[in-house]
C-alpha cells in the first residue's frame, strides 16, 4: 500500500515538478546576470574615483575616516536580526545575543604586516592611498547595499586593502588578506591552467629554500577557484607528479585540500634535472589537453628553484625544449603559455632561472629567505600578467563566479562574482583590484520561489567562468614593466626596453606625498578588545555586551529506557512523516540532473567552507562575513 501511494505521488507531480525546474533555471540565469551587471556597475564606479584619490580635500576627508575591522566603534551599529543569520560566536540557545553590523557604513580590513604604524595604521604610501581611493566609493556602496541588502559589495586592492559593506569586526584581527582569496585571482587572471615545478633536491635543505617552496605552493593553490585546472610536479634528479598519475585536476575545495597535504609532505635529496622537470610539466598539460580535460584558457608554469643544473641536459637544451612546447601548445591547441620562475633564497643561483624567463617570454623573481619578503607579492607575477591582458580591448566586461560555499550558522550556502579593477587612462590599463558582490543561496530561493540546488549554481557557475578565455596581447616593453615592478625591481628586467617605452604601466603615487593621512581610522576605542566584547550584543540594543559570549553546553545523554519508549513511539510516526515528507519533496525539489562530464575528476562543492567560518585548513571562496570564525584559517 505504501509503495503505491508514493508511485501515484510521482506520477501526479512529476509534470508540475519539471515545469517548476524550467522556470527555476530561466529565473537563476536572470539572477546571475543581474549579479554580473551589479559587479560590472560597482567596477566601473570604482575606476571612476582613481584619478580624484589624490585630491587635497578627499585626503583631508579621508584622514581620520575610515573604520578599522577590530578596534573602531560603528556610528550606526545595530544588533543582527537572528532570522538573517546567527553567530555562533555571541549567540547560544536562550541567551538573547547576536554579533553588531552598521548597513550605514563599510569597513575596512588589512593584514598585520601593513599595519605597522601607531595605532594600527598603515605607513606604506600605495597602502594608504587604497584606503582613501576605495572609501570614495562608500556612498555607492551604501546606496547599492539598502537598495538590495541580498548582495554585499566589497573590494580588494593589490595593496592588500579590503572594504566591505556592511561594517562589521574580525574575530582575527590582521589575518585577512584579499589577494589571497579564489574570488581576487579569478577575476584578474580568468580560467587557467597552472602547473607548479617544484625543485625538492638536495640542495633545498639550505636556510629556508624547502620551506618557501611549500609556502608558495600552498599560497598558488588556495587562491586558484573552480574555474582553473592544475597539477604540481616535483623534481630532483627525475621529474614526478604528486596526488594523481597524469593530467591536471580542477580545483575543487576538495582537490585543492588533498593537494596542499602533498606539499606539507615534500622531502628534499638528489640532483637537480631541469630538463626533466619541464618536460613532465609540459607532457602533462598536453595529456590533459588530449583528453579534454583542460580549461582552453591560459597556461602558466611556476618554476621554483634554489639552484641550478646539476643533472640532465643542461641549460641550452632546456631553453630549447622550454620554446619548442610552448610553440606546441600554440600551434596545435592555441594555448598560450607563459612560464614563470622563482629563485629561492638569498643564496640561489639566479643566472638560469633568469635566463629561462627572460629567453621565453617569461618572468623571473627572486624570493630572499632572509628579508623576510611578501611571499604573497613574489607569487602575485603570474595573475599579475593575466590581469594586464584582461584589462585589453574585448576583455573589458569579464567578471569570474567562485564555487558556492557552505555557511556554517544553518548550513546556508551562498557564492560570488567579482570583476578586475584598472586604471585605464594608461595602456596597458594598470590593474588596480578586484570588485566583487555575493548572495546567500537563500536568498536565491527567495527570489525564485523555488528550491536552488547548490549543484545547478555550481554547473551553471562554472559553464558562466569558463565561457571565455582571456586574451593576453603584451608587447615586449609592456612585460618588461611587468618584470619590473615585482620583487625584483630593475634586476628582473631582461634589457628589451628602457624606461620610457613603459612608464606609464608603473603605478605612480599621489604627487603630494605630504597630504597623506598619517591616521586613517574615525576610531580606535575597542583596540585590544576581545572579539565577544567588540562585537557581540544584546537583540535589539546597539552597543556590544560582554555578556554575550556564547558558551556551548554538552547536551545530556538519553537514558535506555527513554530512548526505548522513543523507539516504540517514534517508529509509526516517522514512517507516516516520511510518507508525506517524500510526496512533498516530489513537489517542491528539482530533479537532480547527471553531472556534467566537467566534474568527472571532483564535482564536489566546498560544503564545509563558509563566508562566516571557514574551517581548519581550508580556504574560503569568499571573504568572510564575520572572521570571528576564522580563527583556524591558515591566512
């Protein structure tokens, strides 16, 4: 009897159920271009605001105008409606609390080491003229946001600048940095292919070569998104890929997770074959392209070494080999390729690393383990260079999804679009930053009036990203001035151009240096505060309370014998439950639909990374809501 009522749910709701999905499908592609428009226009206001960043009167204003992340009070601050989302860290059953948000301002976020002068302000230039720039955008900023508060904007600078709306404190304060984040390097590189060539011989061992190496593998993979194909090879005397037998994977949260536990796990001995190295990497790119497996887009190779060769054929051949690939994969896949090389450490040989880059159109930086140099900056060259050709002629409206992702409070999902910033008064136009707006899932369900699945947002993410390639057109001086603004400086430089054929590619600094804020914070009446302190309240009060820190219970175990009467109760009143709870999914959800052969190799979605918790040793998606939460993220 039951298996007849739930065969005549079926067949009386299957019909109204795939004309819910037709309609469902049209109005998520609506949703999305409206999120890309949204983007777009927030980009576009952006880039309109640079050239007044230096404006006497909007540095005056800027000074002392700005809320800092973990130490200023919000003017406006009100405590969040539980029914739109909970914090786990001021929020437990019973205790009345919430975390403080101002949809009245934006806040802004920098990691620690920019932080380094009195009271938390920055001393760099380009630093503090990011702050100033971006908050020229606040008003837009505000009015967008209480226009539809279901999309939060925000913006990440080169600088390591981050403003979003609404206003609201980090848990951990000076961890976050944008330029590390899927979101930032998928708008300004597009989909790729990435391989990493690590060098693990012998002479890695020395200060802290091994070390960087894996610093700088982990730091490329977290910020690749699931656009982006990639694979890591490794080498000493013989080449060798790690984590899967041939191909490159997508960069699933999952993939990526497995990936960068292989790196924690390199060991280093034996000689050092660059021939090798090389040609696995390039032999692996073109099985991936064989198989159909590749984004199509751009190709990158990272090369890191400490040394040079000390096995294999030498460094003729290897350039050789290096140029008759990459001529491969142009003629016979259209696939451009670019390499990059990384010297590591005060004491690598820089002559070969930097020939290689220098004589295939590449870029060499050198990484000093003893200055204690931004890593994030030296390995910033590859998305660099995709962002210079992204800025170009029919890659100016290119805006990149990343992979939806879980909210830990509820178990809500939601995702991101985000579009490159430039200065385009210069050719080629100077890459700024990455704008950005996100939605909750939920709110996506809100709009449609319809169950989303996570898995048709991620196909129709993904299919959206990989629609285009970007186009990287350079002229030899335009990427001798991308060799020389990186670590590297003049050094880097291949001697194909002199400064004036490019100098209009170089950012350049407000002219009157003097005018500079040297405090842009409204305030810092909370610095040194812990985060339940600065940010959890009381529903419905505008200040913080101490009070509020939520204290998680253990909840006390049944007894047997209640769990039997449980048992005995339960069992015919769940089978009902189930009954009606079966005809009513018939009617509501969407036909799960066959993955698409794209995810074949990992389709999974990042369901325990979140906006407001992203989990130990993942990485978000997304920048986080309330970074309280991100307390574990390796960041």
């Amino acid at each position: 009897m039951c298996l007849s009522l739930l065969f005549l749910s079926y067949i009386l709701l299957k019909a109204p159920v795939e004309r819910v999905e037709a309609a469902s499908k049209i109005e998520l592609e609506s949703i999305l271009s409206d999120m890309e428009a949204s983007v777009l226009a927030f980009r576009d206001h952006i880039e309109s605001l640079y050239t007044s960043r230096c404006d006497p009167a909007a540095l005056a204003e800027c000074s002392e105008g700005n809320y800092d992340d973990c130490s200023s009070v919000y003017p406006n601050a009100q405590c969040m409606d539980v029914r739109r989302l909970i914090d786990s860290a001021c929020n437990n059953d019973g205790n009345n609390c919430n975390v403080l948000w101002d949809k009245s301002q934006s806040t802004v976020m920098i990691p620690a080491e920019l932080a380094d002068g009195p009271m938390g302000n920055p001393t760099d230039p380009q630093v503090i003229e990011s702050i100033c720039h971006s908050r020229l955008a606040e008003p837009f900023m505000v009015e967008k946001y209480n226009t539809n508060n279901a999309h939060r904007m925000y913006f990440g600078s080169t600088a390591g600048v981050f403003r979003i709306i609404p206003a609201h404190h980090s848990g951990e304060c000076g961890s976050f940095d944008p330029r590390r984040r899927p979101w930032f390097v998928a708008a300004s590189s597009g989909p790729k292919d990435v391989v990493l060539v690590i060098d693990v011989s012998g002479s890695m061992h020395k200060g802290r070569q091994m070390e960087l190496a894996k610093e700088a593998a982990s730091i490329i993979v977290e910020t690749l998104s699931v656009a982006d194909r990639f694979a890591i090879v490794t080498f000493s005397d013989k080449a060798s890929m790690i984590g899967v037998e041939e191909g490159l994977i997508r960069a699933t949260a999952e993939n990526k997770e497995i990936m960068m536990e292989h790196i924690k796990s390199l060991t280093h001995k034996g000689g050092t074959n660059f021939y090798d190295a090389f040609k696995t990497a390039f032999d692996t790119i073109e099985q991936t392209v064989k198989d159909e497996l590749t984004t199509g887009c751009n190709v990158a190779i990272l090369f890191m070494t400490d040394g040079k060769i000390s096995t294999g054929p030498g460094e003729n051949e290897t350039i050789s080999l290096v140029n008759q690939r990459i001529e491969n994969l142009k003629t016979n896949f259209n696939q451009a390729t670019t390499i990059f090389t990384y010297s590591l450490g005060q004491e690598a040989d820089n002559r070969v690393t930097k020939r290689l880059a220098c004589e295939t159109n590449g870029i060499w930086t050198p990484v000093d383990d003893l200055a204690n140099d931004d890593l994030i900056s030296a390995m910033s060259s590859y998305y660099k260079l995709f962002a210079s050709g992204l800025g170009q002629g029919g890659d100016k409206n290119w805006s990149a999804w990343v992979d939806p992702y879980r909210f830990v409070l509820g178990g809500k999902m939601g995702t991101g679009v985000s579009a490159p910033v430039y200065d385009r008064s210069v050719s080629p136009p100077l890459f700024l930053g990455v704008a950005a707006v996100d939605m909750l899932i939920d709110d996506f369900e809100k709009a449609l009036g319809a169950n989303v699945s996570s898995t048709d947002v991620l196909e129709n993410l993904v299919s959206r990203s990989t629609l285009r390639c970007p186009r990287i057109d350079l002229s030899q001086c335009e990427l001798e001035a991308l060799r020389s603004i990186g670590l590297g400086g003049e050094s880097s430089k291949c001697g194909v151009c002199n400064d004036t054929e490019y100098a209009s590619t170089v950012t350049t600094e407000c002219p009157n240096q003097s005018d500079l804020p040297s405090n842009v914070w409204d305030n810092t009446d909370k610095r040194g505060m812990n985060y339940p302190d600065r940010a959890c309240c009381v529903i419905g009060t505008t200040f913080s309370s101490s009070t509020c820190a939520a204290n998680n219970m253990p909840t006390e175990a049944p007894s047997s014998a209640s769990t039997q009467t449980a048992l005995v109760v339960g069992v015919p009143i769940l089978i009902v439950i189930s009954l009606l709870a079966f005809s009513f999914i018939l009617w509501k959800r969407k036909k799960s639909s066959k993955p698409d052969p794209i995810f074949h190799q990992s389709s999974s979605i990042n369901d325990s990374v979140s906006v407001i918790a992203p989990p130990e040793n993942l990485t978000p998606s997304a920048p986080p809501f309330n970074p309280a939460f991100s307390e574990t993220e390796d960041a």
